[in-house]
C-alpha cells in the first residue's frame, strides 16, 4: 500500500513536471505562455545630466516590446562603462552576472568559457543556434553569419558569443586647424611633406597665430596611446601589397603595432617630436586626457589624429563649438586624408565590422528568452526607436533623414545615439537615412565637417580578410599586459634623441616580443598553417 | 587597571568556584570579545582556506579543494611567476621603491615629532598639526593630478619658473618622465602626504616621557639637543622599534594606487609594482590561481622580515611585537 501511494506521488510529480515545462518552454506566435525574467546589463556612464540607465523613456519601451511581443520581463543591471572589464569579471566570478552580457573583451569572455562560466550558444537545450533561426529573424537579418559565427571555435563548434554589427566602420582622421591654414595661406595638404610643412609653419609662426601665448603653441598633439592617435601616419609606411594572412599573423595588436615596417612611421614621429612639432609633456599626461582636450578648445592645438569624429562629438561641449567660442567663429578643425603610402593611396586599415561581445553566463537560466532579447533588440524597428526617440521631442523628420535635436531630460540619450541599449549594433543603423541623419547629428557642429570628415575616414580603407582558427591562447595569456609593453616601447621611442631612437625602439620591441608577443606570432602562425594551410613564402 | 586585578582572596576556595567568579564579574568583556573574534574568524581565517586555490587548477566557480591539483606538484603557478619576466621585474620594483620608502620615509615623522615637540606656541603648534595631517585625506588620483599640474616637464609650475630663472626654454628637470628622477619624485610625493599623519603615534608616546626628566636633564646642565638625544629619543624608542618591524613584515606589499597613479608609459620601468601585475595578470586576465600564489608568497616574505626583525630587536634587549 505505502508502495503504491509512493509510486503515484512520483508518477504525479513527474506529470506535473512536465506538464510545467512543456507548457512553460512552449512559444506561441513567439509568446511564453508563462512571465519570463531576465536581467540585462546596461553601461553606467554616470555622465552630467543623464538619466537613470536601468530607467527611462528607452528602456521602458524595451520592457514594454518584450512584454507585449515575447511575454518576457527585463530587468536592466548596471556596469561601469569605463571599468567594464573588472566589473563584469568580478560579476562572473561571484555568479551575479546578467543573464544577457555585453563587453568589448573577448579573452574574458574565453577566459571564463574555459572555466565553464558561459552558455555555449550552439548548445542550447541540447540545440545548436542555427535551430532557433526561426524565432530569431532580426538578429540575423542584422548579424549574418558573419558576425554570428564568428567567434565560433573551427574544431568544437563551440560559441561563446556573437559579434554585435559595426553599422559604420569609419575609424580615424587627421584634423587640422583650417582657420590657421587660411590665415598663413597654406593650402589643405594632401601629402605626409606637406602636411610636416604645415607643422614647422604653426611652430615657426606662433606669435601670428597665438600672440600672447605664443608659448603655448602645440603643432601637433598625441597622447600616450600613441599607436592610435598615428595610426594614419605609420599605416602610410605599411608596404600596399602585403597579404592578408600576413596581416592576420601580426595583428595581436588592435593598434597594429606588428604590421610590417611600422618603425619607420614612428621614426616619422620621432623626428618631429625633437624638432619641436609634438605636445612635448603628452607621455606625462597618462592619467589626465582632459588637458590635450582643453588645449584643443582654447585654440593651441595645430593638428591631430583621433577617432573619426572627435572633435565634433558632444554638440555644445565639443572641442570644436568650445573652439568656436574660445577663438572666433571661423575657427576650426577640419578633417584631411594626407598620408599615401608606397602605391600612392591613402591607406587605412578598418575594422571588421564586428563591435562588442554579446554573451550570456552560464547563471542564465532562460537562454531562449535572451535569444528574444537579442532578436527584439535588432528589430529596426527597435533601433529606430532608441537611436532617434520621439519625433517633435529629440529629432525632426527632414529631407533624406532625420535632424537630431539637442535634448535634455527624458529623451536624453546617454550614450551616442544609445548605442548601450542597440548591444548588437554600433552606429546609426536607419537605411537609407543614415548618411544624412550622421551629418546633421552633430549640431551645432556644421554637417559639412561631419560629411568630409565621414568619407576622409573611409577612403581607400582596406578592412583586413579574418581568418577563423579559434581562441589564441598566447593572447588570452598575455593581452592585458601587452598594451602596457606596447605603449612603453612607442612612448620611450618617440621622445628618445633621434639617434638613439633605433636601439629605444628595437630594445622595446625586443620586450615587447619576449613578454607574450612573439607567442602570439608563433601560435598564430601554427593555426593559420594548421587551419587553412597558410604558410609564409 | 591595576585594581582590576583578580584579589588574593579570590584564590581562596575550590577551583571551580573561582572560574564563577571570575566569570561574574568579566563574564560581560568576554561577552564583548564575541563580535571582534567572530569577525577575524569568518572574514580573515576562514578565507585563508581558499590560498590552497595557489596549488590548484585556475577555476573560479568551483571551491579550491574540489579542484585537481595544478602541474608540478601543484607549483605550476609559482614556476610560471618566477619564470616571468615581468613578474621579477615588478619585484624588483617593489622591492627598491619600498625601501626607499622605509630609508627616507620612516624617519620623517620621527623628525617632525620632535620638531613639532619643541613648538612652545600652543595654538601655533595645533595648527601646524592640523596642516601636516591634511594630505593624509587626499587620494592618490587627485594627489598625481596635483603633481602633473606642478611637475610636468614642460607646462608643469615648477618647470616653467626653473626655464624663466635658467633664462633657456629648454631647461627643464623630467620629474615624471626620467626613472630615477621619478622615483624620487615618487618616495617625496608619500613623504609629503604621510609623514604629518605618521607623527600622531609619536606625539602620543611623547606625552608619557615624564616632565622630571627634562628637569633632571636641564638642572644637569643638558641642552635643547642634548635633552633630545639623551631623554626624547630613548623614551620614543619602544615605538620606533615596533613601528619599524611592522613596517618591516610590509617590506613586499605594494600600494597600488600610488605607483598607478603616478606612473607613466615612459617609466614603467621602474613603476610597475607586483599589485599592479596582481591587477593585469589577476584580477584583468582572471588568473585567479597565479595571482593567490603571488600573494602568498608577498605574505610569506613578510612574515619572515617580521619574525626576523622582532628577534633580533629582541637579542637587542628590545621589547618587540611578539
């Protein structure tokens, strides 16, 4: 008798079960029958006037779509924008990561997959990611395989994440002061001479140019992150014809430091540091990026290289209206395309269009709802909402696109065009609308600045082919202290006496080589031979 | 405190009997000591079980004895840091920043104790006090941005008056960006911000040196400095001693902030420390196992400085800390 009673309790509680979870995993027209929960993580970027990231217009809409389309409630959780990578690492390790992850770093997202921290997105309820391409349209109409598959390991199939979508792939220019130009009737120079005569030029006449602060007279500015704010410069002495396995072989370093012939663009560098060209204290000045801008805005700066729209970025606070006002309204920073390389073109190497991680920790007990999550979030109709708001309250519907409005309160847009919330997509992404809406975003900077400075960027990019040969473990060893080598090596290099400048540079490189960079060619090398049968002639 | 003490007539009677008493009446500062100890229990024993995780694979989800052992014999961690260039390097750093530290730094407070002790203007001296304790409170981020406005090479203060003096535009001393000048910097930078804060225990030993030797001393004939040498100095001593083998048993702990914040591209030669290692390799790179087993091995050090340090202050008829 207590047999039996025991046997149909089981049996009940079986039934129950699965009754609960069919019902439960069950998606009608894309609909839980039953309430999800996930948590998501949101970038807090603590910036003056913001509104609360985990509460506003945007993200209401978000709860709302998800709600109403998928029967999942989302919870946003923040993380410090510029301390992502030891906040999301102290969030995984003690368990309490949202269940759907966004960040920049991909060996975190390795390390821990490797300490069986992360979902295996090709093992989902025992199914891989292609199986629930049904439901999840958007995301890959967006993505593509591409951007899906890329992280995808060549031998295990395993996924540990899917590359959001670069939307616009524009990465750096070279700007210089226009206004100067015109007064000491120099023509835009359009090659690397003669953008080093408009150099000594702005040395040479800085009591013209700056009068009293004739002193204070900057030609060009750096900061220690030398390999980025030259890039254009040292990728002028990148040979045209080198391959693209060679390229993959040596791109340990996001800043390009082990492309072929780099040295000779940082000798270029070095030889205008110690003719008095270059922001003499930019090393010293680690800890402190605000002081290169706040020479820019009171008008000391001749020319620079930044990310494609720096200057421009932050309507009224930007260098450029802060110039504006501090020097006169002809004032200016204009985008130039000046270095050409050994076949005469302007080279650039542009990213993959591949942008931050997306990933969901192995505490994620609702996968498939974070699937909706990512697929919702693609929708364009989503990113439309979130990157423009409300017409009449953050932007004006004009010829060919849209005219952002300076907003304050509620619409007000923590991160450009929220890219936080659009985690699988970086840029304005508004089809036809895109040019013109990116021209007129950054009033009141004028959009022709922005539109020169938009197709200077991107001329004669040339974005590197991607080869698939899964995780480099030399660099999840090493790439967080080779940025440190890599920027010890150019710093010391590029203010060394110029005779000295070869034994500075090849005994930085030497380090730089022996503390994880030569793993990483070798190992690169090993895979590239291994995978696809590269070998170096 | 002295007529706390347990009375000869307490001993009278069983032994028993005793421990009831004794706990009548101290039974309540026991009662006290329940918290302090229960915190050194759960938040500074209890996690040294997890320094096993330095013998153990790298694996943050799982508890460290549920792990295999790592290679080696479970040294694979130790190996690799010795192996490491960078590593030796940064402890090479620490081990060169910090005694310059304790050579320059230690005897600062000491001199400033006294001095601030022969102040004979009361409120003169409580304001001079009040002024040295204050950069205690500031940050080391906000004390490097001090130090970049007023040092930098170029557009720094101090630089831009030694070019008007030398009367040369390129005259200019690199306090942040040659090694040796910036370690100087570094060691003066944390005189300058701890040694006011350092003297409060000295001043606080020095109130107990009884006024009668100074009399004695004076009436002997002894001057301002020979009643420094022969009273002051001997009644600071027990202090000295003890701060000196603490700071001792510290000798291979780095800071972490300061060397961050102070440092550039240009001198992390010399800058790089083993917590900002422990910080890129650890806490950045997730090497949790690696990290545990460079901790362990500061802590290992240190404790023998200290145990060193205390025997032979105690060989030299010294009290010691333990």
């Amino acid at each position: 008798m207590k047999k039996l009673l025991t046997l149909v309790l089981a049996l009940a509680m079986l039934v129950s079960v699965c009754a609960f979870s069919a019902s439960a995993e069950e998606l009608v027209d894309g609909k839980f029958a039953e309430t999800k929960h996930i948590t998501v993580e949101i970038y807090n970027r603590n910036n003056d006037g913001g509104t609360d990231p985990t509460n506003n217009v945007y993200t209401d809409y978000i709860k709302q779509g998800m709600l109403e389309q998928h029967n999942v409630e989302v919870e946003f959780v923040s993380i410090g924008r510029w301390t992502e990578v030891d906040d999301m690492n102290t969030a995984l390790a003690s368990g309490d990561a949202p269940d759907v992850c966004v960040t920049y770093s991909y060996p975190t997202i390795a390390k821990y997959a490797q300490m069986g921290g992360i979902v295996n997105l090709n093992d989902i309820g025992g199914k891989k990611l292609e199986e629930y391409k049904d439901i999840l349209p958007n995301l890959w109409a967006l993505l593509g395989d591409n951007n899906i598959y890329y992280d995808q390991d060549p031998e295990s199939g395993n996924l540990w994440a899917v590359e959001a979508k670069l939307a616009d792939n524009a990465r750096i220019n070279t700007f210089i002061r226009k206004d100067w130009l015109d007064k000491l009737e120099l023509p835009l120079p359009t090659t690397e001479e003669e953008f080093y005569n408009c150099l000594v030029a702005f040395r040479d006449n800085a009591e013209t140019l700056l009068g009293a602060d004739a002193e204070k007279m900057v030609p060009y500015s750096t900061s220690y992150d030398i390999g980025w704010r030259n890039d254009l410069l040292f990728m002028a002495y990148v040979p045209d014809d080198v391959k693209d396995e060679e390229l993959f072989i040596h791109s340990a370093d996001d800043r390009h430091l082990l492309y072929p012939n780099y040295k000779e663009g940082v000798r270029v560098l070095n030889k205008w540091y110690n003719e008095g060209l270059v922001w003499k204290d930019f090393a010293e000045y680690a800890s402190d990026s605000a002081h290169e801008d706040d020479m820019m805005k009171a008008g000391f700066v001749g020319a620079f290289q930044h990310n494609w729209d720096y200057p421009y970025r932050g309507g009224d606070d930007s260098i450029q209206a802060n110039l504006q006002r501090n020097v006169g309204e002809d004032a200016a920073y204009i985008a130039v395309d000046t270095f050409v390389n050994d076949a005469g073109v302007h080279r650039k190497f542009l990213a993959q269009p591949i942008d931050r991680k997306v990933f969901f920790p192995a505490t994620n007990d609702e996968p498939i709802a974070s699937l909706l999550y990512l697929d919702f979030i693609s929708d364009p109709e989503t990113i439309a909402f979130l990157q423009l708001g409300k017409e009449g309250e953050s932007y004006n519907a004009v010829e060919g696109g849209f005219e952002k409005l300076a907003t304050t309160g509620d619409w007000l847009q923590n991160s450009l065009n929220n890219i936080d919330y659009t985690i699988t997509v970086n840029g304005l992404y508004l089809g036809d609308a895109t040019e013109v809406t990116t021209a007129l975003g950054y009033a009141p900077v004028s959009s022709d600045l922005i539109s020169i400075a938009n197709a200077a960027a991107k001329a004669d990019g040339r974005v590197a082919g991607y080869f698939n040969v899964g995780d480099i473990e030399a660099e999840q060893e090493y790439g967080t202290q080779l940025p440190t080598f890599r920027d010890t090596l150019l710093n010391k290099a590029v203010t060394a006496p110029v005779e000295e400048f070869d034994a500075v540079y090849d005994q930085g490189m030497q380090d730089y080589l022996d503390n994880g960079g030569q793993a990483s060619i070798d190992e690169r090398t090993q895979k590239l031979a291994d995978v696809y049968g590269y070998t170096a002639e | 405190m002295s007529n706390n003490a347990v009375t000869p007539q307490a001993r009278v009677g069983t032994k028993q009997a005793n421990f009831k008493a004794y706990m009548r009446r101290y039974g309540t500062l026991y009662l006290l000591l329940i918290l302090p100890v229960a915190f050194f229990i759960i938040f500074r024993y209890a996690p040294m079980a997890y320094i096993l995780s330095a013998f153990k694979e790298n694996n943050i989800f799982k508890a460290p004895w549920e792990l295999p052992w790592a290679k080696n014999n479970g040294f694979e961690w130790f190996i690799k840091a010795f192996n490491d260039r960078t590593f030796i390097n940064a402890l090479r750093n620490t081990l060169t920043l910090n005694l310059l530290d304790l050579v320059c730094g230690f005897p600062a407070p000491i001199l400033l104790a006294l001095m601030l002790n022969e102040l004979t203007f009361k409120r003169f001296k409580k304001i001079t006090q009040t002024v040295l304790y204050m950069p205690h409170f500031l940050s080391w981020i906000i004390i490097s941005g001090l130090a970049l406005r007023l040092l930098a090479s170029n557009d720094g203060l101090i630089n831009i008056l030694y070019k008007r003096i030398m009367g040369n535009p390129d005259a200019s001393i690199p306090f942040m960006s040659q090694n040796s000048w910036w370690v100087g910097t570094y060691v003066v930078l944390g005189i300058w911000k701890e040694a006011g804060w350092g003297t409060i225990i000295y001043l606080a030993a020095l109130t107990g040196i009884s006024p009668e030797l100074y009399e004695a001393a004076a009436v002997d004939g002894a001057g301002r400095f020979k009643r420094i040498w022969h009273v002051t100095l001997p009644g600071l001593r027990p202090t000295i001693i003890t701060l000196l083998i603490m700071n001792l048993g510290r000798i291979l702990g780095s800071e972490f902030d300061r060397p961050l914040a102070l440092s550039n591209k240009l001198v992390t030669d010399v800058s790089h420390v083993i917590s900002i290692y422990v910080y890129q390799r650890g806490l950045q790179n997730s090497q949790f196992s690696l990290s545990t087993a460079v901790g362990l091995f500061q802590s290992i050090v240190g404790v023998i400085f200290l145990v060193a340090a205390n025997s032979l202050a105690k060989r030299m008829g010294e009290r010691g800390i333990m």
